[in-house]
C-alpha cells in the first residue's frame, strides 16, 4: 500500500532534484545576464517615472516625495532635541 510515509519520501526525492536542478540552472549566464538587463531597464524606467511625478506635482506647487522625506527628518531631529532637553531639565528639576 502507497501510504503517506512513501509519498512523502518520493516529494521529498522530487524537491531535492528539482531544486538542485533549478539552482544549477538560475546560475546560469543564459538566465542571469538577460534577466539582469531586465532588471536594470526596470530600474530605469522607475527612476524617469519617479522624475516626471515628483515634476509633475512640483509644478503644480505641491511637495513632492523628495521633500515630504526632508521635512519628517527635520521633524524627527527636532523631536530628538525636544526630548533631551525634556531630560535635562528633568534632571536639573531633581537635582536643583
């Protein structure tokens, strides 16, 4: 009888062939080099789209990505000094 100890022990024979037979052949130049150009026109393509947006609302007077980011940082490192000078005069409070 075929029970599930022998069907897992040949999926377990199956996966092993197939992933050392996969991993062999994604290592590949044939794979590699145009699935790396692929990437790279990808990546381009999404850099000229992100341009033309952060364009696009720029010239509609609006922040873009690029400076919503630079204005949360301006807020976080103003956060950071609020919250030390909190300790310190916590520490001034207690001491004084």
């Amino acid at each position: 009888m075929f029970g599930w100890s022998d069907w897992k022990k040949s999926f377990d024979r199956w996966e092993d062939a197939t992933a050392r037979y996969l991993e062999e052949w994604l290592k590949s130049p044939l794979v590699l080099g145009p699935s790396g150009m692929m990437l790279s026109q990808a990546m381009k393509m999404k850099a000229q789209s992100d341009r033309a947006l952060a364009q696009f609302w720029g010239s509609m007077g609006l922040p873009t990505k690029r400076d919503q980011e630079r204005t949360l940082h301006l807020l976080n490192q103003l956060q950071s000094r609020l919250i030390d000078l909190e300790d310190q005069l916590a520490e001034v409070r207690k001491n004084g």
